[in-house]
C-alpha cells in the first residue's frame, strides 16, 4: 500500500504534554495502513506518513531510551 495517497480523514492527536496555549506541536493521525506525522507549526509542508510496524518499532526502541542521547545540551 502506497501510504502517501491515503487521504487524511481522521482527527490529528499531540501529546497531552504539549502545551495547552499553543498549537505547536508534533502530532499524529491515524491512516489505513498506518499513521501520518505532521508538525503543526509547517502546515506548508506535507505529513510524513509511516506504516503501523516501523512506527511501533519507534516507539519500542523510544521507550528503551535509544535516542536519549539526542537530548543532551
């Protein structure tokens, strides 16, 4: 499946931690096939969109403190 033509349908979700007074954020949708990313604060630029296996691989090696290190001062 070509995630790049599935239309944005559903609503875009962000995180309870951003901030409640501003829309600028990283959120998500869920799409057939998978989920789109967008940054709210480029609405010029078109969502990235990825399949439900490379987002959950992400997320798992997220919550495993792999890319920890791109925090630091």
């Amino acid at each position: 499946m070509n995630l790049r033509v599935v239309p944005l349908s559903g609503e875009w979700v962000k995180s309870s931690l951003s901030s409640p007074n501003t829309d600028t954020c990283v959120r998500l949708m869920k799409i057939d096939g998978g989920v789109a990313l967008d940054d709210s604060k480029r609405p010029d630029l078109a969502p990235l969109r990825y399949t439900r296996a490379e987002l959950a691989a992400f997320l798992h090696a997220a919550k495993a403190g792999e890319f920890d290190h791109l925090l630091e001062g």
